[in-house]
C-alpha cells in the first residue's frame, strides 16, 4: 500500500515476488542490514557505558591492591568491573582488538593508538640457592649467567624474551634446564639446586624459602608493568581513577 506496486502475485505455485518486489527487496536488506548494525552498536554503548573490562597480564594481578579496589567500587557504584588474567602476549591483543578497556602488562603495547603509563619497575635478580658460588654476592652481570644451567617462566611471559635479550647484548645464548607457568616453582626448583632461577624482585623478602637469596642482576632488561588503554580513552575519568587506584 505505501509503494503503491504490488510485490507479490498469487499464483497456482504460490506468491511470487513482482519485478517492484524484487527491486523493493534487494534494496532494503543493506537498510534491514544498517538497522542492525545500528541497533547492535547502541547495545554495546549502553552495555559497556557502566562496564570497564580490565586485564591483567599473569603475576600483575597478585599486585592488585584490593582496600584500593574497594575504594574505587565504592565511589563509583554505577560501575561494573569485569576483569581476567592471561598471559602477556593474550592481554595484549585482547586490548588491541577493543575486548578490554584496560590491561595490566609487562612490557610494551605493539601499537600506536594506545597510551601506556609506566605503573613499576623492579629490577631483575638471579634465584640463588645456598652453596652456590654467588650465593654471597651482592650482585651479579649478565655475563655471568654464560653457562649457568638457568630456570625462567616460558615464552608466553615478557621475562623469557627479556632474558634472551639480556644475553644476546652479551654475546651467548642462556643455557635454560627448566621453563615453567608458575613463578613460585622457579623457587621450589631453585631450592632443589636444579640451577639458577630468573624472576623479576617483587616478592617479599620473608616469603622467601630457606636458603634462598634474590641477587640483583645488572645489565639485565628491567621487569617493567604499565597500564594500557586506547587513545579513544584518554580523557575517560574512570579509566583514570582505575589505574590510580591499582597503583595507589
């Protein structure tokens, strides 16, 4: 009726579309399809309005000040935080593609729309357990880890690459027995005097297991975390505020 043409015509086979139909049909599915893809972006704006997806790269989290995150809930109670743990290089992309507003890494966004902001930085020590000729040191080189059999988190953190670089500055390939998931095990294993760990210094000293000493490494690449987000963000004020607050 408001086309004024018919678009089907009943036949013996059933409705058939009109040449005014088919015309009407090819062209409204780039509106039906406009439509849903508007309708599709107001929902996300109205979900992730009060929604702020954070992530954080494994062994941030465990720095997570909660009284600091309480604070933060309790003054913005319109807020939703939704947040998850994954290896760097994961937290990384997940942020690059838009599924986070925030992420917590180790080491450099590979990106130009973001802004990154410097939240620690720790040196990186040598896992030394007692007997070992550097057990009484008071710090060590990179060069000195040539031929030490070492103990290191895997590829999926920024350590591993970090040790490769320290010591390809200086001229060798690390000698590395065991990679693991778990930065405690590198511990346990370096207590078993299974060789030499590597781990950034952000434990406290009394956690420590008996007989174990950190020993600054210098020359090597610093562990350092920033908090990334999108330049879209920038001004955003809760994104802001987060990141004060995890690093309060």
């Amino acid at each position: 009726q408001e086309t004024r043409l018919p678009l089907f015509l009943r036949t013996a086979r059933g409705l058939e579309p009109t040449e005014a139909g088919i015309y009407f049909y090819g062209k409204s599915q780039k509106l039906l399809d406009d439509m849903n893809e508007i309708e599709s972006g107001m929902e996300s704006i109205r979900r992730n309005k009060n929604n702020l997806r954070i992530g954080y790269s494994c062994g941030l989290l465990r720095l997570r000040q909660t009284e600091a995150m309480e604070h933060f809930e309790s003054d913005h109670p319109e807020m939703e935080l939704s947040w998850e743990e994954g290896t760097n290089a994961s937290i990384k992309e997940k942020l690059i593609n838009g599924k986070l507003d925030i992420a917590f890494v180790v080491g450099r966004i590979p990106a130009q729309n973001m802004v990154e902001r410097e939240i620690l930085s720790r040196r990186v020590c040598a896992v030394i357990y007692k007997g070992h000729p550097f057990y009484e040191k008071t710090s060590i080189t990179v060069a000195d880890l040539r031929g030490q059999q070492l103990i290191t988190l895997n590829e999926n953190y920024q350590l591993h690459s970090n040790l490769l670089s320290s010591c390809e500055k200086e001229g060798f390939y690390p000698l590395i027995r065991i990679k693991t998931m778990e930065a405690n095990m590198i511990y346990q294993f370096a207590a078993e005097k299974l060789g030499i760990g590597i781990d950034a210094d952000i434990h406290e000293k009394e956690t420590l297991p008996d007989g174990i000493r950190l020993i600054p490494v210098e020359g090597f690449i610093p562990w350092t975390g920033y908090a990334a987000y999108s330049k879209d963000r920038e001004n955003s004020r809760d994104i802001q505020d987060f990141i004060d607050a995890f690093n309060a």
